[in-house]
C-alpha cells in the first residue's frame, strides 16, 4: 500500500495528495504493508442510501505509521484488533481482522 510521507512534520496521507496540507512540504512515497491494529471503530446504524447497513468504519494503525479509515466487511473489530488494510477493486479501503 502506498502512502505520502511529509518529512517536515509527521503526516502520512494516502496518494491524491499534492502537499502537505498542515505544513506544505513536498510528500514522498512510501510502502506499508498494509498490517495494523485497530485505534477506534463505529457501526452507523443509518447509512447513507446505496450504502451497506449496517456500516462499519474503523480507524487503522498502520506499522510504520499513519491511520487510514477504512471499511470493516467483517463485523466490528474492538480497539487493538490486529489486521490489515486491503484496497477493494473500487479502490476503498476495507479492514481484514
Ligand atoms: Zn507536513
């Protein structure tokens, strides 16, 4: 999975980036793997229409670093699931515990 890296502050954002947007450095890529462990997670109940119900979101540790948020087809992981973070034909993120 790549990732642009800030080297003037800690950022790590997913490529479409063309800045960094809390400093304004020049980004580089970065490969992670895609492992990490889960930092939050959330069901919506209420899902915008078209969308899976219930909707899972959870937020993604990455090793190496960054977060990413991602999909949870899964079920609903707790804090500290271990995992990793695949992107789907359709190019969302989804979270495979
Ligand atoms: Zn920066």
């Amino acid at each position: 999975m790549e990732v642009l890296v800030c080297p003037r502050c800690p950022r790590v954002l997913f490529p479409g980036a063309s800045c960094c947007p809390a400093c304004g450095g020049v980004l580089r890529s970065e490969t992670r793997t895609g492992a990490g462990r889960v930092v939050a997670a959330t069901e919506l109940t209420v899902p915008a229409a078209g969308w899976a119900n219930p909707h899972r979101l959870v937020v993604v540790e990455l090793e190496g670093g960054g977060r990413v948020l991602a999909l949870s087809p899964g079920g609903l992981p707790g804090a500290g699931t271990s995992g990793r973070v695949e992107r789907s034909p359709e190019g969302l993120a989804h979270f495979i515990g």
